[in-house]
C-alpha cells in the first residue's frame, strides 16, 4: 500500500531556472487535464462524540477539510492520524477509512444520516445531539470521480493519504483559500454552498501540485521522468501534440540526446519504449474525450492525428479491448 504523506517540507529548488520552467510547464498540464467530476460535498457537523465511515471507492478521490475541533482518521490498515482545525486531508486512491472522536468510538456509514440540500452538490449533515448549543466538530467533504486525463500514469503512484497543515507557513498560498473555506462553512451565508465546492475543487490541484513540488514521496516511473529534465521535454511534447506523427527520432531530437540514449533512458524510466507511452497517451485522451466530453468519433481521430476514423477505431481497440462507441455505450449502460 502507498504511504501516506504529511507535507511539512519546503519546495525543493530546481537546478536551474530552465529546469524550474519545464517543471512548472509539466504542472500545468498536469492540473488542466485533471477533472474531479460527480462531486458531491457535505457539510458535517458533530457532538462530542462521532465516528463516520467511509467506503472504498475505485476511480474516486476523498477530500476532508477540518474546520472546527479535533477528529481522528483511522485508514483501512489500521494507524491513526491525529486532526486538528486547519487539517486538510486528500486521499487520491479512494480507500476506506473513519473519521471518529476517538480511537474507542464505533463508526457509522455516512451514507446513512440524513442529509438536507443546501445547493445543486451540497448537503448538510447535522449529528450533533440537540442538548449541545454548538457543535464540537464542523467539517466539510467530498467524493468525486479523480481523472487526471493524460497524465493517468501519475495516480497509481501517489500516496494513499495527503494530509495538509493550513496554520503552518509551508503553503502560503493554500492557507488563505482554506481560512475562506472555514469562513463559508462556519457563516452558512447566502450561496455558501457553491462557494464551497468550488474553493474545494482548487484546494485538491493544490495539493496535487504541492506533492510533485515536494518531490512526488521519492516515487518512481512517470514522476521520475518528470523530473529528469531529458526525458521530461519529450513527454511535455507529447502531451502538447498527441496528434503529432512522433518517431523515437523526433523524441530524441526534443530532448536534444541520441536516439540510442532516449530510447533506453525511457525504457528504464518509464518501463515501456518512447511510442508504446505515445500510443497509450492518445487513447487516454481518447477515451476522456469521447466519454467526458462526448466529442464524435471522426473528431476525436482527427485531433489525434488518424488519417481515417477506421484507423483510429482499429488502435483503440488494440490498446482498451473495445471499439471506441462499445466504449462510450459501456459507461452509459446502467451497472
């Protein structure tokens, strides 16, 4: 299992201003592929005593931000977190986990308590015993769909929980977003809940972004190749031209190496040749934009370059197994 990362460490520098930039382009391709879809936030709020309990859900992402009082998280594994108001938590795999007053306390699924609406993906939730004036706990959270587009490669490496300190000076630029979180929650004024969801939507890049600048928890594969300043000018080129005839020549020729040279130094990197990534890439893309954005298929074997939608149709059932419209049918049968 992936472990978990507390982000209290500094940015590391870069070796070179012409590092830094190829790094902060790779970032920013990363974030405008990402796409939390199916979102839906709820509002918490506790008594002394509580304890939620959270499903595993393949394909999503849980996010918990901690506005009030003190909760502890207790992963699937067993091991403890302590959290305290300010604690934002990311869990990318979607594994299962509690939420609890205590260590002692029993948990109760969270689907089980009964929600009022407070927007289109809002909804309030209110445990605390009406014998108590205020609550102990507020907190707010969210599942949704994680989808980081082309750079799929990077979920399976990151860890299983990302747990943020916002009253610390490490993330200057995290904290005010999460302070305006905890001012909406804690108000309930006038539209507060799309506020909300929104700001939660930015919070969640932000941490994805923090845990590539703070070194990705030394993980291996895509992440090493993005910070291999080499490697990483062939693959910002491939995700800025998927449709572009690339030869391993071309790849080489972008990073300014051999071909001999790339073509290993992908291999062992990435552990697939340059073209196979290539390939594997356009029809990640492929299937976000036919089943996410519903783009034709004729458009979509354009864009990446297929002289005839017949030859795109071909390659995408070579790499996913079906025909690009068995596909898109398959997401909207019902389970």
């Amino acid at each position: 299992m992936m472990n978990s990362l507390v982000f209290l460490t500094e940015t590391p520098e870069m070796n070179s201003p012409d590092q830094f930039a190829l790094s902060s382009d790779l970032i920013s391709e990363l974030l405008t592929g990402m796409r939390l879809r199916g979102v839906q936030y709820r509002r918490i709020q506790t008594g002394p005593a509580f304890g939620l309990n959270f499903d595993a859900k393949r394909g999503h992402a849980y996010f918990h931000y901690l506005a009030v009082g003190s909760a502890v998280l207790r992963t699937r594994d067993g091991v403890l977190h302590e959290l305290s108001a300010g604690n934002a938590v990311f869990m990318p795999q979607g594994e299962s986990h509690q939420l609890l007053s205590g260590p002692e306390i029993s948990a109760r699924h969270i689907d089980s308590f009964d929600v009022a609406p407070l927007g289109d993906t809002v909804s309030g939730v209110d445990t605390c015993p009406s014998t108590d004036i205020t609550p102990s706990a507020i907190l707010f959270y969210g599942c949704m769909e994680f989808d980081l587009g082309g750079m799929q490669g990077l979920g399976p490496l990151m860890p299983s929980l990302m747990v943020v300190d916002a009253t610390g000076q490490r993330y200057p630029g995290l904290m005010p977003i999460l302070a305006s979180m905890k001012r909406e929650i804690c108000s309930g004024r006038v539209g507060f809940a799309g506020i909300l969801a929104r700001l939660a939507d930015v919070v969640a890049a932000m941490i994805v972004r923090g845990w590539i600048e703070c070194g990705c928890d030394n993980a291996s594969g895509l992440v090493a190749a993005l910070r291999d300043p080499r490697l990483a000018r062939a693959i910002l080129a491939l995700h800025r031209q998927p449709g572009r005839d690339w030869t391993v020549a071309k790849l080489a020729a972008e990073c300014h190496i051999s071909r001999s040279v790339f073509a290993e130094r992908f291999q062992a990197t990435i552990g697939m040749p340059p073209l196979r990534y290539a390939i594997e890439l356009r029809m990640r893309l492929a299937s976000q934009w036919l089943i996410q954005d519903r783009l034709p298929i004729d458009a979509v074997a354009q864009r990446l370059g297929y002289a005839s939608q017949a030859a795109f149709s071909r390659a995408f059932k070579r790499i996913t197994g079906r025909p690009p419209g068995a596909s898109r049918q398959a997401v909207l049968l019902p389970a």
